[in-house]
C-alpha cells in the first residue's frame, strides 16, 4: 500500500489533478468496485425468467435478494475484525473469492432454492469486498480523500447503470448467464489485485467484534442508520418487485428499463446530489428528496396494474435514489462520532436488513393478501415518509456538518493507528463532491 501521508494533498492540489489518473492498483479495485455494484441490478433482468422457468412463485424469487443484502448485513459486523487481523488486501482478496464461488455455484444450480442459498454465499463475499474497497482506494489513490470519495461514487455508478444492461444481455441467452457473466469478471478482478495491488500493512490495532453493535448507542448513528433502513425498504420494494409489474418478458427489454434507472441513479449521485446539498443544505435536500420518492412509490401502488405507469416511474426514482444513496451516506460519515468503519459497518449493517426484509414482505403480500401488488408500494411509500421523519430528530447535527464541524470521536475507542484513518482525520470527509468540483 503507498504511504497515505504521502498521497494526501497539499492545499489546492485536488484541484488541478483529475480523480480518474491514478495508479494500477486503484483501477484494479475500482473495476472490482464496478463489477460488485452490477450486482444490485443484474438479477432483475432475468427474475421473471426465473420465475417460469424454474417453476417458483415471485415470493420465492424475491429471496435472491432477501438472502444476499441479510447475509450482506450481518457480515458488515465482523469485516473490520476480519480486516484489522489479516490486512486490507487479502480481506479483499478472500470477497473476491467468495464471489466467484458463489456466483459460479449459482449459475450452475438448477433450483430457486440452491440459487437463494448461493446469493448468500455472495452475499458474504460481497460484504468482505464492499467494506474494505473503499479505504484501500483512500489509501492508494492520488489526488487525495475527495478525489477517491469521485472514483468510488463513479465505479459505483457505473455498476448500477450497467448490470441490467449486461443482466438482460446474458439472461436473453439463458438464465445462467447473468450468475457466471460475474464470476468471469470477478475472476479478472481477482487476478488484477492479487498483481497489481501492493502489500497492505495490517492495522496498529485489531478491531473488537463488538463495536459496530456497541456504537449504536450512539443517538446520532442509530438515528441516520435507521433513516437509511426504512429508505432502502421503499428501494428495495421497487426494485425488487417491480418488474413483475411491467408486463415485460424479454429479459433485454427489461435490462434496458434498469438501465435508464441506473443511468439517473449514477448523474444524481455524482452530479445531482453535491450541487443540491451545497445549494440547500443535507438535511432540506433530504427532506424533500424523501416526499418526492415516496409520492413515486405511492404513483405505483396506486397504478400498479398500468405497466407503462410504472417503467415510467421506475425509471424516475432513480433521480431520487441516486440523491439519497449519496447524502444519506454522507450524513451517517458527517455525524457519526465513531471511527469511520466502525461507523461503515454499523450503518451497512441497518439499512441492508431494511433492504433484504422488503423483498420478501413484498413478495408475501402479494402471494397472500393483495394480488395486484398495491400495498408493498403503499408500504414502501410509508416507510420513505418515515424515513424523512426520523432524520428531522438529528437536523441540528446535520446542519452542524454541513458547516464542516465534525463530531469529536468517541472517547471509549482508543486511537486508531491505520494509515486509512490517519489519512481521513488529516483530510476531513468533504461535502459530497462531483468530478468538476475535483478538478
């Protein structure tokens, strides 16, 4: 791993160099970044294909993301441990591994239920991966903390807006395709960060297994982790189960509706969300943000049997996912007065139990009580409500970190000797920032 003290920028450095020039090892984690995030949105595409050809239900379907973001969530609790005992670089490594197991594994089952149990074991790997990529590329990147905060927002935008492309590609050709399309591609960015990816030093101090859940005692991080729980259940509802409500079948075609979404999710997040914050504020961004995506949710509850009412809205709400995924991140990292990981794993940790939970509800409802599929939208459309609600009882703190005070680190935690850190306490975490704005 390069010296981070030595990559952090001197004033007005950020400025003049680009986000995107940086060293092998940082393209080698962020085309592994970009292949993760594919992941959000590679199996829509192809769940009605699923559904028919593997004779399941949509409930049953729907626990392919049930199985990957609760097993994702409860690993968020023991990646730092895992981390701080064998080093950034091969807690990266063992994801990477994991992933192409597991996707492999699932392309080559031939039943929902071994597909489920598979996407848990991805959903291992793929906390393994997601909660170390970013500190390494922190740690790695030229052009300082701003600059990767832009390459990560980037990898991740790329991968939401380019896996139900590729989903539905591969799905036209079989169902498999999709799973064994990411273990091909994993296995490229295996290789690249076993070769090009320096030596990571273990960290000074190893992590206890009980800090995540410990500091949710802390008000202002439950509060914010809470808020990003009950907003990725109304995400998670959409993407979920929307598709079974688009009266679309070609897997292509319906790559191709993910994929206006995931295109609007990536501008917002990168371009949207920072000129919004800096303009309004995080905290009356939100807000708004929150009413305007649960007005969309409630459109689909209320038309949920109009299939052009809802690819219309689907593709909408990425503009409001995209606003959220960025500012409601930066306000659990603003606010939170814990380490920086330890703050990562906690709030991965809540919000991806929201997200794996919607699914399924959704899919139950439908099966059992509202066959059109009006009320896991109502719900999810609730649910964002509240979401706004509960981020208004933490509005001073918000304000607080848009003026760039930051909240004195816990004192129970001893001081964190790992480079990673060391780098973003000299570099505090910036407003959320576009690619211009780091020029």
């Amino acid at each position: 791993m390069h010296d981070v003290s030595a990559s952090a920028p001197r004033q007005g450095e950020s400025k003049r160099q680009s986000p995107f020039k940086q060293p092998r090892a940082v393209w080698a984690v962020a085309f592994a970044c970009v292949v993760s995030f594919m992941g959000i949105g590679l199996v829509d595409p192809i769940l009605k294909t699923l559904a028919g050809q593997l004779h399941a239900s949509p409930a049953q379907v729907e626990l392919l993301f049930t199985s990957y973001l609760v097993v994702t969530a409860v690993a968020m609790l023991v990646t730092g441990w895992v981390s701080s005992r064998i080093g950034a670089k091969w807690t990266l490594i063992a994801g990477l591994i994991l992933i192409v197991i597991f996707s492999v594994a699932a392309g080559s089952t031939n039943s929902i239920a071994g597909i489920v149990g598979f996407r848990a074991g991805w959903g291992l790997g793929n906390a393994l991966f997601i909660a170390t990529s970013l500190a390494v590329i922190v740690a790695s990147a030229s052009g300082g903390f701003a600059g990767a905060i832009v390459l990560y927002e980037t990898a991740l935008g790329v991968g939401i807006a380019a896996g139900p492309v590729i989903g539905g590609t591969l799905g036209s050709i079989s169902w498999r395709g999709p799973f064994f399309g990411v273990g091909a591609l994993m296995t490229i960015a295996l290789i690249a960060t076993i070769f090009f990816l320096p030596r990571t030093p273990r960290p000074a101090r190893k992590q206890r297994l009980s800090e995540p859940l410990a500091a949710l005692k802390h008000r202002a991080l439950a509060t914010t982790s809470v808020t990003g729980l009950l907003y990725n259940w109304g995400f998670f509802t959409l993407l979920g189960y929307s598709p079974f409500l688009m009266g679309i079948d070609s897997p292509i075609q319906l790559g191709l509706v993910f994929c206006g979404w995931g295109l609007l999710v990536a501008a917002f997040s990168v371009f949207g969300a920072p000129r919004l914050q800096r303009r309004f504020g995080t905290a009356k961004t939100l807000y708004v943000n929150f009413a305007l995506m649960a007005v969309d949710l409630a459109v689909i509850a209320v038309f949920s049997t109009v299939p052009v009412v809802v690819i219309v809205c689907v593709i909408i709400a990425g503009a409001f996912i995209g606003v959220n995924n960025t500012l409601v991140t930066t306000a659990v990292m603003s606010i939170a007065p814990v380490e920086r990981p330890v703050a990562s794993a906690t709030y991965g940790f809540v919000r991806f139990i929201g997200g794996g939970l919607a699914p399924l509800a959704a899919g139950q409802m439908v099966e059992y009580i509202d066959p059109q599929a009006h009320l896991p939208f109502y719900l999810g459309a609730g649910t964002v409500l509240l979401a706004a609600v509960v981020l208004s009882t933490v509005h001073k703190a918000l304000g607080a970190a848009d003026r760039g005070e930051t909240p004195q680190t816990a004192p129970a935690d001893p001081v964190d000797a790992d480079p990673v850190i060391a780098a973003e306490r000299r570099d505090p975490l910036p407003q959320a920032v576009t690619i211009g704005d780091a020029d």
